[in-house]
C-alpha cells in the first residue's frame, strides 16, 4: 500500500509540478527514504529534515522551543510548527510532519505508546491529525508512515 501511495503522490507531484519535504521525528527518515527509494524522485522531492530531538526541531525547522515546553514535543502545534518549517526552510510547496511515541517506552496516559500527530502543509494551509496507531515500534512507524502519504495525497489538489 505505501508503494501505491508514493507512485500516486509522486505522479499527482509532477503533474502539478511541486516539491515535497519531510518532517520526521518518530520515523526517523524513513518517510524521505520510502520516497527517494522510487527512480526519478528528484523531480518532486526536495528535502527531508530528520529532527529527532527537539532541539533540531528548533534549529532546523524553527520550531520555538517555547511551544515544545508548554505542549510537547507529541501535539498539534508542534506538528503544524514542522511542517510549517519544512516548506519554510525548503523550496517545497508541500510537506509532510510526524512526532509521535513509538514505543516501547516513552508512553504516558494522556499520550500512550502509539500516540502520533501528523500535519500536512499545501501552500502554506497546515492540517492536522491525531492518529493512535497500534503494535510495535516498527508498526506504529511503518503506520505512520503510510498515514503521512496517504493522507498528503488526499489534500493534493
């Protein structure tokens, strides 16, 4: 299924002839590297920022430090802040955050293992979404990449 979605994603890209960027904390780059893995991906993918702690999501995407303090690094206004940044600081026109908990550890009851916040940012219009993905470490990240390009498709115009 992630392959469909990226070989829709990269036709719908070049058809309207914009670029994409990542913003990847939990996954960790794998969002960027399911994209760049497809041939020709240089024609619509521009960057991606693996920003795992929080302070490279401040440097890198611009991400104020003060909003990680008072809503976590795992919330909407992070999410928004790093897909804001990563067109921003690219030449993309859309782009793609996550930040979640992928476990095994890391949970807590107001955001449980599983827990993830994904934005996605088409010509500066930020939409967010609060995903509880299920199983382990390596689902919850394969889940939430999925999510992350399906759901860029989706708002494509």
């Amino acid at each position: 299924m992630v392959n469909a979605a990226i070989h829709d994603l990269a036709e719908r890209l070049l058809e309207l002839k914009w670029m994409m960027a990542t913003a990847e904390s939990c996954t960790g780059g794998m969002i960027a590297a399911h994209c760049t893995d497809l041939a020709g991906s240089s024609a619509w993918f521009e960057r991606g920022f693996v920003t795992y702690s929080n302070e490279a999501k401040t440097e890198l995407l611009g991400v104020p430090a003060s909003l990680i303090l008072q809503d976590g690094a795992v919330s909407a206004s992070v999410a928004r802040a790093m897909a804001l940044g990563a067109c921003y600081r690219s030449r993309a026109q859309v782009s793609v955050a996550v930040t979640g908990i992928a476990g095994p550890s890391g949970g807590s009851v107001e955001k449980p293992v599983g827990t993830v916040w994904l934005a996605w940012c088409v010509e500066g219009i930020v939409q967010t979404e609060m995903r509880l993905f299920p199983g382990d470490r390596a689902q919850i990240r394969q889940a939430t990449m999925q999510a992350a390009l399906e759901g860029l498709l989706k708002r494509l115009p």
